[in-house]
C-alpha cells in the first residue's frame, strides 16, 4: 500500500511557532527541536547570503562608477580665429598702452583638444612723463582650450601650480569669484607677470600679462644715476584682466 508521505517522514512537520515549547527549548517533541534549529540555521543562512549578494551588488556599482567613463562636456565657446578677431583686451590697453595683435593666431585641434593661442604686444615700448627714463613693455597672451572629451575640472587646479619654462613654480593662486564654473589667479609681481585662469562650459581660457621695465639711462656701474624703477599696479592689472576676460567669454560664447 502506498503511504502517506507524512507518516513515512517524507516531509518534515513545520517549524515551531515562535514562543511555543519546542521552540523555546521547553516540553514538546524532541524530534521537533533538531528540525527547527535547522530552520533557524536554514534562515540564517539566507540573511547572509542576501546580504553578501546586496553588498557584492553594491560594490559592482562603485566600481562600474568608479571605472566608467565620464560623460563629454558640453563644449560652450567656439574657437579659431573667431576667438583671436574678438581679443582686443581693451581693458589692458587703457591701462597698459596700446597693443597690436599678433597675426590671426595659431589653432590646434584633435579629437580630444581644440587649442587656440593669441598674443597682443605692445610693439617697441612706451615712455611716460613720469618715467621718461624707463621704457615699458608689455604682452598680452591668450590661451583657449576646448576640451571635447574629458571634463578638465579634476586637473584644472592643480595646472593652476605648474610655472612657465622661466620659472619652476607659480604663485600660490587665488580664487576669483563670480566669473566662470572656476577661476583662479596667480601674479609674481615681482616678476612683472600675472596669469588668469578659468574653467567654463567644457574650455579653460588662459589670460597672462607681462610687463618689463626696460632702464634707457647709464647703468649705476658706469656712474649714472638710476632713478627707482617704477611700479606697476597689480590690482589694477588683475582687475582690467578680470574685466578682458569676462568680455571675450561673452563674445566667444555659442548661441544657446
């Protein structure tokens, strides 16, 4: 005769109900008990193996986060020689002296980057009445980068410390508020150079002014006088810099 399977012990008799004897460790079957504490081994084991899948799935997203590529920019600004025409750094120049744009620039461009280079200078010097014997220099030189595939804010500070081929380091830079995602700028007044640096819309516009003294009379080693050099005003550089840069950001800006 065919049994039935609970009177063969085919299936085992639920678990105890939380709180009543057998699962307390109290009166009932004994042959209860083994069975609930392999119920209770039986769940623990679930909890850990969801947990350990939850945390596994967990770190499968950092990791795909931490490795994926970052989405491009989107860049905002054109480049070209639409960029060196509209350069006039007319700030400067009513501070600074006239200067003259050097040719139409220089372009770069890959798939990655897209550089454009212009330079102003202030062509042979100028002489003032308060000075007449000091002749200043100055140069005005623009760097446009657009970045296509890689947003450069990770590096755009840390560029920021890097200094020219004349210098091992620059200045420690100072942050310029209200122009661009990010702005920074760093001025070796001694040196006669400043450099504005601004990070927006997937480009980083570089503006560095130079100025040099240049003494038109005899050198003290000859027995001439040298009257004290005079001083450039560095705020007012930076401010007529500020200034340059926002108005070429607006004109080089693409129609949104």
């Amino acid at each position: 005769m065919i049994s039935e399977p609970e009177l063969d012990g085919g299936y085992d008799p639920p678990p105890a109900p939380w709180g009543s004897a057998a699962a307390d460790g109290g009166e009932g079957d004994p042959q209860d008990a083994p069975r609930t504490r392999g119920g209770g081994r039986w769940r623990a084991w679930a909890w850990a193996l969801g947990g350990a899948l939850l945390a596994s799935a967990v770190w499968a997203g950092v990791l795909y986060r931490a490795t994926a590529p970052e989405p491009a920019p989107e860049v905002a600004y054109r480049s070209g020689d639409a960029v060196c025409d509209r350069f006039k750094a007319a700030a400067l120049t009513r501070l600074l002296g006239k200067t003259v744009s050097q040719g139409g620039g220089v372009r770069q461009e890959t798939a990655v980057l897209d550089r454009t280079t212009c330079a102003r200078d202030a062509e042979g010097g100028t002489e003032t009445e308060e000075h007449p014997d000091y002749t200043r220099r100055h140069w005005v030189m623009l760097d446009l980068t657009l970045h296509k595939k890689v947003d450069p804010e990770t590096e755009f500070e840390a560029t920021a410390r890097f200094g020219d081929w004349w210098t091992t380091a620059a200045p420690e830079p100072e942050a310029v508020p209200g122009l661009g995602e990010h702005a920074l700028m760093t001025k070796d007044e001694g040196g006669g150079t400043w450099k504005l640096r601004v990070l927006d819309g997937g480009a980083v516009f570089t503006l560095s002014v130079m100025v040099l003294q240049d003494y038109n009379g005899m050198d003290v080693e000859d027995g001439g006088p040298r009257p004290d050099e005079p001083r450039t005003d560095s705020a007012a550089v930076q401010a007529a810099m500020i200034q340059d840069m926002r108005a070429l950001m607006t004109t080089v800006a693409l129609e949104k």
